[in-house]
C-alpha cells in the first residue's frame, strides 16, 4: 500500500513505479507488477533495471512479445553483469520458443 501511494504521490519517479512493481511480483500479481513496470518504463526509457522486470514480469503472464521488447532493450543499455547474462538466456530461450510455436502452427 505504501508502495502505491509514493508512486501516486510520485508519478514522475520510475524507481517508485519499479518498487511497486517488485511489490506486486511478491504478491504474485503479474499483470499489475507488468503495468508498474511499464509505468517505470515509460517514465524514464533509459532505466535498465524496469526493462529487465518488465521481461520477467510480462513472461509470466504470456505476452511474448513484450517480454521480447523488454530484454532486448534491457540488453542494449546494461552493463556486464549477471543480470545481463539472465536477461541474454531468457531471450535465447524466448526466441528459440517463438520459432518452434511458428512451425507446429504453420504445419
């Protein structure tokens, strides 16, 4: 609750946006903890750690596509780090998925 209220209190901070986020993925609230991510995201583009949720957070509740977006963004702004090694093997895994989904459906 507190989370929420900073983050209304807040609007233009993204990091209050992420906490709410982290809140939400705590509670197992994937779809809420997306859209805070996305809020996070949308406030501050270049915020590296909201695009990394986000791909987690949106995986979980099945848009493929924005979880794709997400890391490979993510990607392009982090450092070295084992966050970006996490970030590079999802989207590997993601891709790899993506490809397999298109061929059992188009056959």
């Amino acid at each position: 609750k507190l989370a929420a209220r900073l983050e209304v209190s807040y609007p233009e901070r993204a990091e209050l946006s992420v906490l709410a986020g982290r809140t939400l993925l705590a509670q197992n609230r994937m779809r809420a903890a997306t859209e805070s991510f996305s809020r996070a995201v949308g406030i501050d583009p270049l915020y590296a750690d909201a695009h990394y949720l986000l791909g987690f957070a949106a995986i979980r509740t099945g848009d493929l596509e924005r979880a794709t977006k997400a890391w490979e963004t993510y990607l392009r702004l982090a450092p070295n780090g084992e966050r970006r090694q996490l970030a590079s093997q999802a989207l590997a895994a993601l891709r790899a998925l993506s490809q397999i989904v298109t061929r059992a459906t188009t056959n």
